[in-house]
C-alpha cells in the first residue's frame, strides 16, 4: 500500500503523470467543503499534481456525483429491456452509494470513485452491472496501480 505521494510519484518513471495540471488551492478549498470526509490523499494529489488525461489516456477529474453515471447512454443501453432480450436477464446490480463521487475513468464504462461513508478506498463502478467493488485499498495505491500500472 502507498502512504504518501513521494514514494506514489518515484514509481512513475515514464513520466505518465506529467500532463496533470494542478487544482488550485482555492478550488481544492472548494471540493472539500463541498464533499465533506473525501479523501485526503485524492486532494494532495489534484493539488500537487493535477487532473486530466495521463500520457496513457488516463483520465483523474474533479469529483462528480456517481449517480450522474446513470444518465450515461452505455448505463442506459446496459439497463435496458433491448439489452435483456438480447443477452436475458442480468442478475440485480449493486447499489450506487449517496455519497459515491466519481474521479476517474479509462474511457470504458468504468467510473473510478471515492466513497467516504466506506473509508479510504477506491471503487469500481461498472456501469455493465452495475457493480462498485473496491479497487484499491486508497487513492495513492489506486494511482500506483490502476492508473501508471506500478511495474514489478
């Protein structure tokens, strides 16, 4: 588990977080108060080292309500009476908690997101399931293996 943002940035020897521009101090002030209890370590890192798309395409945002992914056109598509015709009848998805923000994605219809009320980790939402599983026990582990894929 990384604990602390020097050793999560000595892992990224390609560089893949460089294209990351740093959130103000004062619009990090204002992601806090308005997610109260999000992760500290989420907040170091957008502060220090930025949001946006990494040099793998890799995207790290502002936090958003993850119940927003439910208006997504794969999310609808997925939870649609077309879509059980097709392939029958899913088993019943989990649960999007109230508090979930998603701050992360690849691109795919998965949405990386923080979830206060379940402590520092960082879940998977797949928007197929829906399902929200844990990914990483917290943010910098998230980062060192999801997002720059920590080499062994």
């Amino acid at each position: 588990m990384i604990n602390n943002l020097v050793d999560l940035l000595d892992l990224d020897d390609k560089n893949e977080l460089s294209s990351l521009q740093p959130v103000s101090h004062r619009d990090v002030l204002s992601i806090a108060e308005l997610f109260p209890n999000i992760s500290e370590q989420y907040l170091e890192f957008i502060r220090s080292v930025g949001t946006g798309s990494t040099t793998r395409d890799f995207t790290i945002y502002e936090p958003e309500r993850a119940r927003l992914v439910e208006q997504h056109p794969s999310f609808r598509i997925y939870q649609s009476d077309a879509y059980r015709s097709v392939y029958g009848r899913r088993p019943e998805g989990d649960l999007i908690p109230d508090d979930a923000v998603a701050i992360g994605d690849s691109g795919a219809s998965w949405r990386y997101c923080l979830c206060p009320s379940l402590g520092e980790a960082v879940f998977c939402l797949d928007m197929g399931g829906p399902t929200f599983e844990t990914e990483a026990e917290n943010f910098f582990s998230f980062v060192a293996e999801t997002v720059i894929r920590k080499r062994k």
